[in-house]
C-alpha cells in the first residue's frame, strides 16, 4: 500500500534523555521570509529564520505569538488580532512583533517524511528538503531529502524506523524518526 503523502515538515516524537515533555522557549523571528509549524530553525544575528540545507538547527516551530505594542508581553501562541494566521507571515513586514515558539533541537526526535522512494537505516545522514510550506494551513513542507546518495554531512540522522502499517519504509513519503546533526542554542 503506498504511503499518504502529506508533507508537514518535522513533528516532535520524543526526547532523547527520555524526559517526558519537551522543553518549548521562544525567540523573535527575522525579516525575509514566511515560517509555518513544523519548520526547521536556525538563528541569524539572534532572531529565527527557517533552516537552509547544512545550516545549524535552533529547533522545530510549534506556534506563533504577537508581542503587544505598549507591554511588549507576548500574549500566547496565537495572533490575537487575527486568530486565523496560522503561520508567520513575513509580508506584513512587522517581524519585530513576532516570536516564534520551538522546540529545541539538541535532545529531540521528530519524524519526517521522505522525498523519494529509498530505503534508509539508523544512522543514515540525510540533508533536509526546503520548501515553501502552505499559507492555508500554516504547516511546514520540510521533508528528508532522499533525492540522492546518503552524505557524510547531513542535516538529519535516522535514529529510528517507525514500524506501522501504514508507513512503507521502501516507499516514496516514508515516515522516519531523526535527530538534527547541527543544533545551535540561543542564549538570549
């Protein structure tokens, strides 16, 4: 049976030091470009911006939150003058309000679908596939890319194989659990 194909960038599993929840912070967003859940995030001059192939990772974008004007006190991950914004949207060009919540990278595992149909095994380093993601349901398009031969200097590792029903790991839009490679902190 062939693997649903939705494409959500990366989902938190589970941590690798077995704590229970994850840790979620925050930081402010840059200006260039759209971030949605589910995206990779590296830092540039202290704020996030979605991850390029081989950067470092901050973390996975879970919500976003609108700081208000007088306090500067973030309401909550959600924008509260328009509670459908589901993603950042870079083109009202007011990333100064933002903050982004994430989970950070150097102990989590997320799953991600595959690009291409390819068999991979734990400990295989895979970089990750950059899209645009979608601005009708906020969710991220970031997938691991198996267009090609694994590489020594991968973005994601294979930490684990999911074993499902509905996921065939020999398939195209296989789901597999990594962790990041790169991670970088912000000490803000």
């Amino acid at each position: 049976m062939a693997n649903v194909d939705r494409p959500n960038g990366f989902r938190f599993v589970k941590t690798l030091s077995g704590s229970f929840q994850p840790v979620v912070r925050s930081v402010g967003v840059a200006d260039g470009a759209d971030i949605f859940v589910g995206d990779a995030l590296s830092l540039s001059s202290g704020l996030a911006t979605r991850m390029a192939v081989e950067g470092a990772c901050l973390g996975v974008a879970v919500g976003f939150g609108k700081k208000n004007a007088m306090s500067q006190e973030v309401s909550g991950p959600f924008n509260p003058g328009d509670l459908e914004t589901l993603y950042y949207d870079d083109s009202a060009n007011t990333h100064t309000d933002w903050v982004v919540y994430y989970i950070p990278a150097e102990d989590a595992v997320f799953a991600a679908q595959t690009t291409n149909a390819a068999t991979l095994v734990v400990g295989e380093a895979r970089d990750i596939s950059v899209g645009s993601g979608s601005t009708v349901t906020g969710i991220s398009d970031m997938e691991i890319d198996t267009s090609g031969a694994a590489t020594n200097d991968g973005d994601v590792v294979v930490v684990e194989l999911p074993n499902r029903v509905d996921n065939d790991l020999t398939l195209v839009n296989a789901e597999y659990w990594v962790k990041f490679v790169n991670t970088e902190f912000n000490n803000a």
